[in-house]
C-alpha cells in the first residue's frame, strides 16, 4: 500500500528565539489502562497495539492523507526505526481499528535511518512503545530529539516530545486530543472511531463560534418585494443610469411590469427559466424584473459567448422564450425550441400594455434564476438558485456595501457571472442607483469611467480588475473612488490589499474580501480589511448571516485550528443543485450533520484551514481554477480539445502569468499521423468556448511526461513555456 510521509501541520510550525527547545508534556492513562488493556486482547493484538491505535487516530486528525507512513521505533533492542503505514479512516470501530494496528505493527519493515542516526525531518512524527518508549526521565538527546513530534509510553503515562515544531500550546493541544481517543476507545470500544476527538473548546469553534454566522431572523419578502417596496417610497429617485439614459423607479416599477404582462401572454410560469441575452443597456434590469415579475426564474445569457454555448444552455435548461434583441437572434439558433422576445420589434406591443400591479405570487422556494458555470465532465452546469437564499444575500449586501454611502454601484460584469448580483440588486433596495457601464468594455477604460461616476457606495470587482486600478487611478481617485471596494472571485493577495490602501489614504476607500461559490449564492462570507495581514491570501472572512462555513475532513468531520481540509458551506444560500444533474447534485450537495433537519451543505472543493478564527485559503482539492475570476474546470476544455480527431492526448493546466494571475496552457500530443495546426485549433476553440476559456498557451509536445507516481508531470509541461 502506498502511503505519503506524515507530516505535522505547517500552520502549527513554531518560530521565535526558543524555537529549537525540547518540549515535553505528559498524558496520564493508568485509569484506563485495564480497559485499554482488554481492547487490545479482544482484538487479539499485544496492549502496546491500543496505544499505538490512538497514537495514528490523532496523526489522522491532522493531516489531509488518508493513508500515511510514520515511524517506530522498534521493540526489540536493536533500536531499528521501522515505517508503519496506517489508514486510520477505514476503521469503523476503536476495536476494528486497533486489530488493523496491530496487523501493520507485525508487518512493519526496517526504514532508511536510525534513530540516532542523521536528524530527521522536524516535521515527521515518531511512535516508540514497550521497552524501547521515551520514558518521562529521557533528556533532549534521547531518540525523540530529531522528530517533531516523538510519542511513548512507561508506567501508565503517555509522554509527548517536540524536537522543536511545536509550541507549548500546540503540544497541550496534542495532549488533549491524545487523552480524549484514549478515554474513546477504553469506554466505548465499538464506538465510532471516524470521529475526530478536538478539545472541546476547539470542536465548539470550529463548529459553531467561528463556522457559523449570525442569525437575521426571518423577514419576509423576497429581492423583488423589497424593490416594489422601495419603487413605492422614492418613485422620482434615480434607479438605473445607462450611457446618457436615466431611469427613475416609477419608470423601471412600470417597464418591469409591462414586460412580464409580455412574458406571461407568451407562456412564462413559475420553474421555467425565461433566457435574457442582452447587453448591459435600458432593458436589462427591467428584463430582469419583468421575468420575476412573471413567477419565472430567467437564464442569463452572455451575447459574447459563442453561439453554440448559448444554444446549449437555453436547450439544457428548458428555455420556451428568450428575451433579447435583433442584433442577436443570430446567436440562439432555432426559434421552435426557445421562441425569441424581440425587445426592439416588439416595443410598441409591450409599451401598450398596463402598468398596473400583477398579482402574480413568487415565494422563497422559487426559482430565481439558473447560471451555468464551467464543468468537468466537458459541459457546462446550470445552479439553480432560488429567491431565498438570493435575498438573504441580497440583504445583506444592502446592509454592509449599500450603507457605506448613496451613490449606488456601477456594474460592468458579465450577466454569466454571478459576482456583479450585488451591484444590480443592492442599490435598487436601498433607493440607490445602478450604473451600467458599457458593454463591451475595455479593461484600459474602467479607470476612468468609475473615477468618472464616483463616487459610489460600493463597487465590487475581481482581485484582477483592483489590481488593474491600482495602477490607473490617481491616489486621490482612489481615495474618493467609493465607500467600499470589495474583491472577489479569485485568489485575493494580502500584497495587493496593501497596495490599495496605501493608495486610497487614510480615510478613503476601504476594501474588503467576499468568498462563496455560485452554489451558496454569490457570497457566503466576507470582511473588511483593516490591517495588512499576514503575507500569502487575504483570509476568506466570516460566515454572512443564515449560513455556516466549515473545514471538515473526508468523513465530514471537523479538522483542528491550523489543520488543512475542505471547505463546506451551507445554511440560507445553498442552492437547490445543478439542474437535470441528480447525480451530480447528490454527490456535491450532502445533508448538513452539523445543521437542523434537512439542512444541506455544499462541498466546495476549496481547501482552507482555520487559523485562531480567520478562515485561510489554501487552493483547490480538484483541478478548479479561476482565470480572471470565472470558475473553469480545465476539464471542459480538455474534452473540447479531445473531440478533435487530429488530438490523441490533451493536458490543459493553470500557471502564474507575469502578473501573477493565473493563465491557462493546454498541451497537445497529435493523433498517430495527424499533425496539429495551432492556429486553427485556438480559432475553432474560440468559436466553442468564452474567451476566458481559450488557453493563452497551445503547445504541441511528442508526450505528455509522467511522475515517479504516475501522473502528469504539469511542472516538467510548463518548464518549457
């Protein structure tokens, strides 16, 4: 069985002045030694196996390996370090896990070194029982010295060493856990051993203190209520303003309204998306409004994505009507599968209609809109998200990004891309005004067009677009810009947080960060920034009201502070899952052991770790990246590319551009006596993917190279770029 070295975690490393000082601290276990004793000979193995089970439950718990290798010291005078190899997680029982235990302790075989040979890793840990354990009187040059972590037993104590990585906190922490899985097996011997013992302290924390956010309470009314709710108040208010255009509430209240009287005569209803392809102009938001307005949930529809993307999209999702406009009838293929709302041809029929109110119900169960993000199995995947959870978001949005001033936001997002949600929706809950720059946008001109509109409440963009306007914007620009601007979608570098508020001055505009997958609905946590933070990522802040955020290890099990696992969201904003995908759904969509009956989390598939509360990010556990903050799964274009009769293998990667933003590379073997023609290859990808998507590299290599380990060797790939 092949097994990764273990490692302590990173995170607890100790630095300072006495960070190579020997510590030690001491796990009394002679009450439970008797019943330790009988689990050990029930499970047929020698009294040591029961220690040595709870010694590799504890290694379990902290590290993200299910199967790993760690080292003992043997119990037969010659001193030998052998390497164990333990799978701790496939145990069901304390008793089932010390009988495999013991199995590996008979099989183990004589590692490289000694332990009084040459100093090992600081970060390995070392086990030594019977006669040869580290006995409560060994000093610093006994055989523990060279490991990070050094465990044996005499006389009914448990002493734990640390040549160095750990702190005395970590190593009390140790003996807590160690203390606890002692007591777990010698109680309950067929107890779960899948449960991960933490302090309880620590298990609150990181199940409830820090992983769950406020409670709102329930407020009624969905985003569209509180819109209507708001029309009513400040009718004359300016509500969308577009090139020279301006739209005041009354006049967006009423155009919503006729649009969806349009929708409903033509077959609009409650679950069937109604596709929107329309640049950012004077009919998006009443579009957008109008389609809830008609009980339906809508399908935005990028006019920059290639034809036949849109097509697959609206066919997938079941679209009836997609309202749009002539210049972009071309894009939607055949008008019998989606039927076309022709904004411009039609005007005069939808402006003849009445304004007046509908009385058409739309509940929080509801869908609100589908949006399709990048998937791996070579298409794309439509989340539904339903107006609760939207409007939990949405609310709070109005509360931390919409306060911060009166100036609304300007949007200048794809309407595929659920990040700019805030930007459309929060302003027109607050009286505020919605900006909508145009559309197609010059990355070059978003400088000056929002120092031009400035300034505003909040404005919301990817960590790329403040990293382009930290160097176009004037420092009194930046100061002034909004009251808040907030990244998201994307690694966030604390280097660039610092960078901004260094610009901005004391006193101008703040910044803040907002994680969540599309799957919670838009955001699920965030914070402002108010100091410059450790170096690496901007922490992925607290859980917003109504949900939860956990780091749960493969069995759903909460991992200690400092430790690695994955990210789990759930709470108001998780999604109803991806639509006409139920297999998918049940594997990414799981029931929340940790939330009311019937609660759900969404596995996110990001790695992150707690560290004294802040929630670090550490990558992806899957291939998933982000290239100018959209989600791509290098899969789909994989497939794309695999499709291709003159492809025979296809690796398409993410590296680090000179920016240091990320940029795709796809690697391409040609098919036997096929030659590949690159040009023709990225303008036909072109013609299937986003823009995005299209790698920025396509090489053509003899082979792709292999690991000692038998994967892809994506280092030696991009060596050569």
């Amino acid at each position: 069985m092949s097994a990764a070295e273990f490692a302590l975690p990173g995170a607890w490393r100790h630095t300072g002045p006495d960070a190579a000082a020997v510590r030690r601290v001491e796990v009394p276990y002679a009450d439970l030694a008797a019943q330790l004793q009988a689990l050990a000979a029930d499970a047929g193995a020698d009294p040591s196996a029961a220690l040595a089970a709870a010694h590799v439950k504890v290694l379990g718990t902290l590290t993200e390996e299910r199967v790993f290798g760690t080292d003992v010291l043997a119990d037969d005078g010659s001193r030998d370090v052998r390497r164990l190899t333990a799978e701790p997680a496939a145990a069901r029982s304390w008793r089932e896990l010390v009988g495999q235990v013991a199995q590996a302790l008979r099989s183990t075989a004589p590692a490289a070194a000694r332990a009084d040979g040459p100093r090992q890793p600081a970060d390995r840990a070392l086990l030594a029982v019977g006669t040869a354990a580290l006995a409560p009187s060994d000093g610093a040059s006994g055989p523990g010295r060279t490991y990070g972590l050094a465990v044996g037993a005499a006389d009914g104590v448990l002493v734990l060493q640390s040549g160095g990585h750990l702190g005395a906190a970590d190593l009390e922490r140790l003996a807590t856990m160690y203390r606890g899985v002692l007591e777990a097996m010698a109680k309950t011997p067929d107890g779960d051993a899948a449960t991960n013992v933490l302090p309880d302290g620590e298990r609150h924390a990181v199940l409830h203190r820090w992983a769950v956010g406020p409670s709102a309470g329930p407020e009624a009314g969905g985003v569209l209520d509180l819109f209507r709710d708001q029309a009513a108040r400040t009718p004359d208010a300016p509500a969308v303003r577009v090139g020279g255009h301006t739209l005041d509430y009354r006049e967006l209240d009423r155009r919503s309204t006729r649009i969806a009287r349009h929708l409903l005569a033509r077959g609009a209803r409650p679950e069937v998306p109604v596709g929107v392809c329309l640049r950012r102009g004077p009919d998006l938001l009443p579009t957008l409004l109008g389609v809830w307005k008609s009980g339906a949930p809508y399908l935005p529809l990028d006019a920059d994505l290639p034809a036949p993307r849109l097509r697959h999209m609206a066919a997938a999702a079941g679209c009836t009507l997609v309202v749009t406009r002539s210049e972009h009838l071309s894009l939607l293929g055949d008008p019998d599968r989606a039927e076309p709302v022709l904004l411009d041809a039609e005007r005069a029929a939808i402006d003849a209609l009445p304004h007046t109110p509908l009385d058409v119900a739309v509940g929080p169960a509801q869908l609100a809109y589908v949006i399709y993000t990048s998937g791996s199995t070579g298409a794309p995947k439509g989340v539904m998200v339903h107006h609760g959870g939207l409007a939990n978001y949405v609310r709070w949005t109005a509360r931390e990004y919409a306060a911060r001033g009166t100036g609304g936001s300007p949007h200048f997002s794809s309407i595929g891309f659920d990040l700019g949600v805030p930007s459309l929706y929060a302003p027109l809950v607050t009286g505020q005004r919605v900006d909508l720059l145009p559309d197609p946008l010059d990355p070059a001109d978003l400088g000056e067009l929002l120092a031009a509109g400035a300034p505003y409440s909040f404005v919301k963009m990817t960590p790329g677009h403040l990293n382009l306007l930290s160097t176009d914007l004037a420092p009194e620009e930046a100061h002034g810009l909004a009251g808040l601007v907030i990244a998201a979608g994307d690694a966030f570098p604390t280097e660039l947080a610092r960078r901004w508020t260094e610009l901005a001055g004391p006193g101008g505009t703040a910044v803040a960060t907002e994680y969540g997958p599309t799957e919670i609905t838009v955001g699920n946590s965030g914070q402002v920034i108010t100091g410059p933070g450790p170096g690496g990522l901007v922490p992925l802040g607290a859980p917003i009201p109504n949900t939860t955020m956990y780091v749960l290890d493969d069995r759903l099990e909460p991992v200690p502070d400092g430790v690695a696992g994955e990210v789990y969201v759930g709470g108001a904003g998780v999604a109803r899952g991806y639509l006409g995908a139920p297999a998918l759904t049940a594997e990414r969509f799981l029931p929340d052991p940790y939330g009311e009956p019937g609660a759900r989390l969404y596995r996110t598939g990001d790695r992150g770790r707690w560290r004294g509360g802040a929630l670090e990010s550490l990558g992806r556990t899957d291939h998933q990246v982000k290239i100018r903050g959209y989600r791509v799964e290098p899969g789909e274009i994989r497939a794309v590319l695999q499709r291709r009769p003159e492809v025979g293998e296809a690796v398409v990667t993410a590296y680090p551009g000179p920016s240091g933003a990320q940029r795709l590379a796809a690697f391409l073997v040609p098919a036997a006596g096929s030659d590949l023609d690159l040009a023709r290859i990225r303008a036909e990808l072109a013609a299937d993917l986003p823009e995005y998507m299209v790698p920025a590299e396509i090489v053509a290599v003899r082979e792709i190279p292999l690991t000692a380990n038998g994967k892809v060797d994506t280092r030696g790939l991009q060596a050569g770029l």
